[in-house]
C-alpha cells in the first residue's frame, strides 16, 4: 500500500497509509486526491478536524522506509459495546428424532435463533458457577487479569468510537 506524509498547517506532520489518509480527510475530498498525488506527488486538502494540509505521496528512491521500520504513531483509544462469550460447563436436555437433530436444535436455541422447544432445558454446574463468580470478582477488581475469565469469543453489538490520541500530537481526524 502507498504510503504518504500529511504535514498540517500547524506544522505537524504524519507518515500514513492510503487507508489511515481515507480517514483523515472528508470522502469528497479523498476520492480526488489519488490522482493529484499520482500525477504532481503533492496535494492540498482540508482534513477532517478543519486544518488545512499538504500531502505528499513517498517513495523509496526519496528516502522513505516502510511504515514498519519507522517510530510507531501515537496510539489512539477506542471503546466499543460488545457481548463477551464465556466458557461455562453445562449440560443440554432436548427431545428430538435424531442425535444430528438435537444438535440443530440446541445451536439454534442457545444461538437465539429460535425459541426452545417443549423439554428443553440447560443446567449449569454449581462448582462452575462458583469459580466463574470468584475469577470475575477478581476481574472486576484487577481489570489486568481478565483473560482468567475463559473468554472464549467476542461481538461488537456499537461500532468502535474514538475517545482521545495517547500520547501523540493532536489526532488528525
């Protein structure tokens, strides 16, 4: 992926992706810019926080090392909504007319993708239960030890949403 240096009227400057510039500018703006870059190596656009900036596409005869060699840019803090899947023993009773059935039934069931039928029942472990309680008050208590939780898949139910830039000049966009 091309690489390019965005260097704001304030002075700072970023070395980025394509893909980290498609989020630093307005779409309107970046649908046009590929073609400038390509034909004069520089562009002038306004970025999404309202500076306006020049882009200049970089190249390996000027001098430009890949992305991955380079000081890492400031890392930004995100937050998301997400339904946390855990590990639990527990065991299934269903009625069906076939072992491949019954399983059908219980994915869907505890999937949410149908209401259980007549017979159906789930029954977790008291022992499980217990140490599963015991690991998240520690958890909750020492947010650093959540992988004793058993995590076993995660769902992000929001989209991620930015909070603030840590430790880094302020965020482009």
């Amino acid at each position: 992926m091309s690489n390019v240096r965005i260097v704001a009227e304030d002075g700072a400057e970023y070395t980025v992706t394509m893909l980290t510039l498609s989020r630093r500018v307005p779409d309107d703006i970046f649908f046009d810019l590929p073609s400038d870059l390509i034909h004069t190596r520089k562009a002038t656009a306004t970025l999404t926080d309202g500076r306006q900036a020049d882009v200049f596409l970089l190249f390996p005869e000027d001098g430009f090392h890949p992305l991955s060699e380079q000081p890492a840019l400031p890392l930004r803090d995100y937050q998301a909504d997400v339904r946390l899947m855990f590990d639990m023993p527990g065991r299934v009773r269903v009625r069906a007319a076939s072992e491949e059935e019954a399983r059908g039934i219980i994915t869907d069931v505890v999937r949410n993708h149908r209401n259980p039928p007549e017979g159906f029942a789930i029954g977790l472990d008291g022992d499980a239960i217990d140490s599963f309680t015991i690991k998240l008050e520690a958890a909750l208590a020492n947010s650093h030890k959540h992988r004793t939780l058993g995590v076993r898949d995660i769902e992000f139910t929001s989209p991620l949403t930015e909070r603030r830039l840590l430790g880094g000049p302020p965020s482009c966009g």
